[in-house]
C-alpha cells in the first residue's frame, strides 16, 4: 500500500471564451482517476430574452376532446440566440381546447412545455405560447373523433323458449355525436343472427347477448336474456313417414307434424338432415346409390326437439327391356307428323304452374324408373294432409289451334294411393279460357258404384244438344238419371283396373267434326307388366264442331269429396315424357 504525500498535476479545461469548467488531476501513485471537480457551468451572462421559438410538438394528431400524444415545447433566446432561462410565459388555446398548464417558466436551457387537450370540434385546433415583449409562437394540430362507446339496446328482456327479440346497437363518438357501429354479435344461449334477431333456446335459464366491435376493434357491450316457459310450446315432434323403402336414386317426401304442451297440433319449422343421399328444405329425400340402412333427421330450429326416420336404400331394379321399335307412340295416325310439343322433363318450361299447393309441390325429381326419359320427371307431390276436391297443382302451356291432335304422356303414382272415389285428373285438352269445354283424361275409381280404377276421356262442358243429354262425358252417366258405367256409350274408357305404382303410357286422338266424322280415341298401355290396359276405344258419334284445342293442362285434382291422406303420406303423380303432334 501507498502511504504518504500524494502529487497531483492539474490541466485546466476551458471554453472557447477562456472560462475554467473542470481540471483533470493526476495524483502521484500507481494509478490514475478522474475526480468529479465540474463546478456547475455558469452559463452566459444573462440577458434579456428577445425571442420564442417552438423546439417539438408541432402538427400531431389526437383524438377531440383529449390530450395530445406529446407535449409542445417552446425555448426563449436573447438577442445573440442564447437560451433565457427564469422567463414567464402564457399557454392559450382555441377551439375549445385548454393548456393543462396554462402558465411556465423556462429552465436553465430556455426550454417551456405544456400539455395540450384538444377541443372537442374535430379538424384543425390552434395553440399559442407568448411572453410578454417577446411575441407569440402559434402551434397546430388535428383532432379527429373516434368510437368511444357502444351500447346495446334492449339491456335486458324477458323471453318464451323459443320466442324471439331484435337487438341493436348504437355507439358514442369521442366528440358525443351518435353512430350506428358494426358490431359482431355472439350468444351464451340460443342463437342470434348477424342483424340482431334472436331467438331463446328451448332451456330456461339466463343468457347472455354480446355485441363486439367489428375490424378488430375492443369495445363490447352485453345484455341480459332471462328465458322461461310462459306459455303453450313445443312438447313433440313427429317425422312422418315413420320410416321408408327406396330404390337407388328414387326419392321420398318427408314432413313433420307437432304437438304444443296444450295439445294443439302445429307444423314446426326444422332443418332436415340425412345420410345415404340427399333432403331439401321442404323435405324431399333422394336416395343415393348405395344400398343400406340410413337415416332422415328433422331437428326443431332455435330448439332441441328432433325425429328420426329410418330409410332403406334398395338396389334399382334392372331396367326394363328397351320397348321395341315404335311402341311408344305405336297409335300415331300418320297423318299427324306435325311436332307440337316434346317435353323429356328436364325443365319446367314452356309449361308454367298454374296454381301450387302449397308451396313446393311442384318440381322436377329423378326417377331412375322413369321408362322414357329417366331419369328427369315432373313430381306432383301431395304435401297436406287432406284434400277436398283439391290437389298438388296443376302446369299449362298454350299451343297453335288444332283441329286434330294427338297425344302421348308416361304416368305413374306412388304404390300407396288414396284416390279419391270420384276422378282423379291427370289432364285436359282444350282452350285457354278454363276447363269448361274440354276433354278430360283421369283415372276414375268408381268401386262403390260400377267400376273400380279405369282411365277414361270425358267432356265436362257439354250440355244438351248435338252431343247428348246432361254431363255427356260422365261415363257412370251422373245427372241423366242412369246408373250405368258406359252413360251414352260416347265416352272412351279402359275396361282393366290401374296398378298403382306402374307406369302406363296414355294416347289420345281428337278430331273436330260433326257426329259421325268427329274422332275420340284412347289408348293405355302398362309399360311395367308390358301389357295393354285397352288397346283402342273409340268413338266417333260425338259432335264436336265447337272444340278448341290450344290448351294442354296437367293436373292432380283429387276430384268429388272429401280425401284423408294421412295413413299414405308421401304419395306424388309422376310424369315421363309428353308429346303432341298435329297435322
């Protein structure tokens, strides 16, 4: 260790001006230091200040109403350009905005800050920093607005299971003004959807309805759902049928029935889901192409209720053997070569739907069993439970005036048919102007009077006269006091029942005369056994001068009375291929 006297050597550090600011001192030992020996800078000789200048916080930009990112700064200099410290200067602002610190004096470096909250205007906001003899630096900056809060509207509600309520949201700006935000809306229970509109889960309890700002934004407000059971709701639901047999590619209709907690019967809204093949909304399944054991699915919307169906899926059937040459449309005199209309069903058009009921009665459906045109078929599906003289719909088309026509359609039904003991229409030929006046082809199912299931071509707008005496058509002779199925002996009808499920080719010739050159053919052939159902009947003792024909109509009235469907569910009419020809 070092002891004794220690040496040092001084080295004075100056300014450029020769004032002394420090000395380096080395003290006489093994080592050497730095000894803190600045004396505080004097500084300047003060004068008085001259000048104010802003150094920072010029231009930003804040939110209205609040303070800005960073402070504005300002020095006061003398007349050489020397920082002034000690001098008083005063803090205005415009635009509604206020200097936190509305009065300053600046330090040892000339330097004077203030915080600057901005008015609540937005656009351009002015500041000022002045001394008195010195004049007045002005600052700039600008306020803009942004969503400070939002609010969901109603707070709270009271629900049904299963009942409904708009929400919506309105938002506060940071400057109070009021906008409509777009918000994402979540639920802790039910469902809501992206407009607001929701609907309370079938589970009583407290839920929650949280609205959140869209585009990543971090405001939110939340409302209350009290959900209970105050009334009549839904207790059961019954997919109907039960269950059900298709072939590969055939399709089956399903529907849905409820019953309330009071024991009314509704019909529920639900989603229909399936496997094996594919369901619409309206409930129309069509089976896939795998034989098998599957399932329809209706599930109750905004609720927990559902219903299975079983479904097995058969393999199609062989198709028939291709009929031989010409069989189809084997009746065409050959003096109609004139196409008027070929329709293989795969579009609605030309035709168009008269009436529909209800509302996806109509479409066009495979049918892999479709013998002409598979597998594209027009469906007539009966979807009510009951009909009264009623039916699925019916399709129109308008066509060149013939005085000589003839028909060819391809028809089927379900193999589970109620029919209506009366007339089951399948269609008219006539004018535009309505049914009255035309031919009509139906199956009629007369088993509890004369005959049973038969196809038959009537006119149901003949009065007295050339033609006969009342109802001419009627074959069971309705209204003319006679019980007899052949009426006048005018009509055409087929003497063999119809095989429901088959599918039957029916041909019609109609020629416009007087009795006795006039024409009313018809034939029917059932194209699954091969058989003929009639060959030919005829007539040409009917006066029908005053026929129109521009007018097709396919139909599915349920004719003559009442008609419950309910333990066949599912039944439809099909129709392949429809052609016309002319002269």
């Amino acid at each position: 260790m070092s002891v004794g006297v220690q040496l040092k050597k001084e080295f004075p550090w100056r300014l450029a001006g020769g004032a002394l600011i420090g000395a380096l001192v080395i003290i006489g030992s093994c080592k050497a230091e730095v000894v803190d020996s600045f004396p505080p800078p004097p500084g300047p000789p003060v004068t008085a200040p001259a000048e104010i200048r802003p150094v920072s916080g010029n231009g930003q930009h804040g939110i209205a109403g609040q303070p800005l990112p960073a402070p504005i700064v300002a020095r006061v200099y003398d007349s050489v350009g020397n920082p002034v410290p000690s001098v008083t200067v005063v803090w205005q602002a415009a635009q509604g905005g206020q200097l936190l610190q509305p009065v300053g004096t600046t330090d040892n470096l000339g330097t004077v800050s203030a915080t600057w909250q901005l008015g609540a205007a937005r656009g351009s906001q002015t500041a000022t920093v002045s001394s008195a003899g010195i004049g007045t630096v002005t600052f700039t900056s600008t306020a803009v607005t942004v969503l400070a809060k939002i609010t969901i509207s109603p707070s709270s509600v009271s629900l049904n299971v299963g009942g409904t309520q708009q929400f919506s949201v309105s938002g506060t700006m940071s400057d109070g003004s009021t906008v409509t935000p777009t918000v994402n809306y979540t639920a802790t229970g039910g469902s809501i959807g992206p407009g607001g509109l929701y609907t309370a889960p079938a589970v009583p309890g407290n839920y929650l309805v949280i609205a959140t700002q869209a585009s990543g934004g971090n405001l939110a407000d939340t409302a209350l759902v009290s959900v209970s059971v105050t009334g009549a709701v839904l207790a059961r639901m019954s997919l109907s049928p039960t269950s059900a047999t298709v072939v590969a590619g055939g399709t089956v209709r399903f529907s849905v029935s409820g019953r309330m907690s009071d024991s009314t019967v509704v019909t529920p809204s639900v989603n229909y889901t399936s496997t094996g093949g594919s369901i619409t909304s309206g409930g129309l399944y069509t089976a896939g192409a795998t034989p098998g054991g599957y399932r329809v699915i209706a599930t109750q919307v905004g609720g927990i209720l559902a219903d299975t169906s079983p479904v097995t899926i058969t393999a199609a059937p062989p198709p028939p053997p291709p009929p031989p040459p010409g069989s189809f449309m084997a009746n065409r005199p050959t003096n109609l070569n004139t196409l008027i209309l070929d329709q293989p069903w795969t579009q609605e058009a030309p035709w168009s739907e008269l009436f529909e009921v209800p509302a996806g009665a109509i479409n066009i459906v495979s049918d892999a069993s479709a013998p002409r045109s598979p597998t594209s078929v027009l469906e007539f599906a009966y979807l009510n439970p009951t009909y009264n003289g009623s039916g699925a719909g019916s399709m129109n088309v308008d066509y060149p005036s013939q005085d000589e026509i003839y028909v060819s359609f391809i028809w089927r039904s379900t193999p589970q048919f109620t029919w209506a003991h009366y007339s089951n229409k399948l269609l008219y030929i006539g004018n535009p102007g309505g049914s009255g006046g035309n031919w009509i082809i139906e199956m009629a199912d007369h088993s509890n009077v004369s005959f049973g299931r038969q196809f038959i071509m009537y006119n149901n707008g003949r009065g007295a006269g050339p033609g006969g005496g009342k109802n001419f058509g009627y074959p069971w002779g309705l209204g003319d006091g006679s019980a007899s199925p052949d009426g006048h002996g005018q009509t055409p009808r087929c003497p063999n029942d119809v095989i429901p499920g088959h599918w039957y080719e029916i041909e019609a010739h109609l020629k416009k005369g007087p009795a006795g050159s006039s024409v009313l053919q018809l034939w029917s052939r059932d194209i699954t056994t091969g058989e003929a159902v009639c060959k030919r009947i005829d007539t040409n003792t009917v006066d029908q001068t005053d026929q129109n024909w521009s007018h097709f109509q396919l139909q599915s009235i349920l004719g003559g009375g009442f008609v419950d469907i309910t333990g066949t569910p599912g039944q439809y009419y099909h129709y392949d291929h429809f052609t016309a020809y002319g002269p």
